[in-house]
C-alpha cells in the first residue's frame, strides 16, 4: 500500500529539508532525502529488523542484525543511470513517484559527477531520437575514470557514445562490463579505515580509499573464511566478481550465471586465472548436477530471492558456510528461515547503506551447515 502526505502538522526528529529540486517535485529517484543520514541508517536497521521477525519468525532478530555499515559522504555515489527519452521533446527524465509522468532532469544528487556532465551536454539535444529511443543509459567507472553511454548518439558529437563495455576495478582487479551485465552501482572510493565488522581484509586495500562495493566484498570474504583447499561456489556471480576476487584464496571458485552478457564479461575477466571456471544456467539447475560439493557457497541474487530450488539444493549439498548478499531484507527473511528450518544456523545479519537517501538495504548474512 501507498500513501502521499496531505499535511505536516509536526516535523520529526531527523526529518530535514530535501536538496534537491527534483525530489521536492515528485521524482521516483530517492525517498529519503527528507530524513537526515543518521535518521535513515536507523530506519534501514529497524526494517531488517522487522522483517526477520515478522516474515523469518526469528525471534532474536534485534541481535542478529548489526548496525549498518555507511557512507562517509552520502551523495553523487551511484555510478548508473538510465534516462526515459520524452516522445514529444526528446529531454533526458526520470518518472514522477509512483507513476509513469516523466519529470525533466538537469542534474541528480546521488549520480557520480561523471553522469550529471553527461546529462548536462545532453540534455535538450535529443528532440530527434524521441520517437527512435526509449531510454539512454549513463554508466561510470569511478575507479577508471571510463563512461559508458548507451546507445550511440551522434546528435552529440561531443561525447563518446555506443561504446561496447567499459571497465570498473574492485580491490586491484578490473572487471570489464558491457552494458547489460549487473555490477554494484556503488564503487565511489573514499578515505576510510576499513571498520572493525570486517575483521580480516585478505586483500591488498586500494591507496585511495575503499568504496562500499569493496566493504561489501571484503565482508563476504571474511565471512567466508576461505582456504587454500577450498572450492567455493559464486552462485548469482554476475561478471564474475566474488569469484575472481576469491580466486587466490582458494583451491577453485565456480561461477554460476544465467545471464548471456554477464558470462562473456565473467570469461573475459578470468582470462588469466586458471582456477576460476563459469557455468551459463540458472542457478537451480547447476547447483544440484555440479561435480564437487562446495566448502562454501556465495549467493547474491536479484531482488525476489533465491529460486526454491537453490534452497533445495543447499539443503541436500549442506556446504559447511553460506553467505548470502541479499538487496531486499523480506525475501532474505523467507530465504533464512528456510535454510535455519533445514539445519543450518544463521550467526548475523550484517547491511550495508549501499543506496543512500533510498529505502533499499543490501545486506550480508553469514550460515554454517
């Protein structure tokens, strides 16, 4: 359900004055923006909170979930986005909330600067392409500095456009994504120490900073705990990220992607790795028929969960550690409470504020066999 606010008759603590023009109009982007950072990082524990209990019926829920781990600087960090074409006029929008109205955009808080320079020769040059295109896509390397601009544009000859992929890097290794494949829209780096949830790096830490992406990545090697003996599973594995990066930790990691884009990435990426292998099918239907039962199983899957048969299949193989990245807490709640119904015990539930001023909540939770 949904409502709209038809009268503020007190302020609560926390709520601020949006910055942004758009927001304040009714843009679908963000959600948050009228509460300060520290009120939504409380928000988004709260929510995983309750989801745990409501829909995982677990009961110590509020000690399950850890405080989230958050941005030092909550802005211009999401290095995607894709612009609706008006019909009539050809202006890059975005949509009204909780409709299809297209609303101009002349620049976007929590895109990287990159987009918003992109967006600004654009804007207004497109009146052409209106009835040809529906959409033009913005993608940043923050740590490379290349922008992917999808798709060709010669009204703008000013920018390079219809590029094939570009290049993101995660903790020295770089990943080559071409326009369709998934990665984590978060990967601004900034200074930080490396917080003390993550108890192990395993890798060497970039010297310009850490950026939520690569938390998310150090979190799921500690929990994991890999070894040099270790097959491991990446189940979900997009372009290959978790298993690459796993890759001089353990004995062998198994790529699991149903994607056609995301496995070319994913081979190309490991073009130089001899122990990391991919395997195009949906997860449902390679995780049972593999030849090797896993020490350890990453899963990261798009918003609705995990397959039924992904858990059916968990449960049969019982690797002895899960870590499951989840970026909707209710569908991580129902998945949990199947694997803890099955045997398994869940030690934390640990989110991270990868989509600042937004209600979405990615989170890493840790299982054992």
């Amino acid at each position: 359900m949904r409502g709209d606010v038809v009268s503020l008759e007190r302020s609560a603590r926390g709520r601020i004055e949006p910055p942004c023009t758009h927001y304040r109009e009714g843009c679908g982007g963000c959600s948050w923006q009228h509460a300060d950072y520290a009120l939504q990082l409380q928000l988004k524990q709260s929510i995983v909170v309750e989801q745990l209990r409501r829909i995982g019926r677990f009961p110590d829920a509020e000690e399950l979930v850890r405080p989230p781990l958050a941005m030092l600087e909550p802005w211009h960090y999401r290095n995607q986005a894709r612009f609706t074409v008006g019909r009539r006029f050809g202006e890059l929008c975005f949509t009204y909330r909780a409709s299809h109205r297209l609303l101009r955009v002349e620049h976007c808080w929590i895109v990287h600067p990159h987009i918003n320079t992109a967006l600004e020769v654009m804007q207004g040059r497109l009146a052409d392409l209106g009835r040809r295109i529906h959409q033009v896509s913005v993608r940043v390397g923050a740590n490379t500095g290349q922008v992917l601009i999808s798709p060709a544009l010669p009204e703008v000859p000013e920018l390079e456009t219809g590029q094939p992929h570009l290049e993101e890097e995660l903790l020295g290794r770089r990943f080559r994504l071409e326009p369709p494949s998934f990665f984590q829209v978060n990967t601004l780096r900034e200074k930080r120490e490396v917080p003390a949830t993550v108890r192990r790096t395993w890798l060497p830490l970039p010297d310009d900073g850490v950026s939520m992406a690569e938390l998310l990545a150090l979190l799921v090697l500690d929990r994991l705990e890999p070894s040099e003996s270790d097959v491991v599973v990446d189940a979900y594995s997009g372009v290959g990220t978790f298993a690459l990066l796993l890759s001089p930790l353990v004995r062998e990691a198994i790529g699991i992607e149903e994607a056609r884009s995301a496995i070319r990435d994913a081979e190309h990426n490991a073009r130089e790795v001899d122990n990391v292998r991919f395997i195009q099918a949906k997860t449902e239907e390679a995780l049972p028929a593999l030849d090797v039962r896993p020490d350890a199983v990453v899963l990261d899957p798009a918003r609705v969960g995990c397959h039924p048969g992904v858990l059916r299949a968990l449960l049969d193989v019982r690797p002895p550690r899960i870590v499951y990245v989840s970026c909707d807490p209710s569908t991580l709640a129902r998945d949990l409470r199947i694997l803890v119904d099955g045997g398994f015990k869940l030690h934390e539930v640990q989110p991270l504020d990868m989509f600042p001023q937004t209600y979405h909540i990615e989170c890493v939770a840790t299982l054992s066999g």
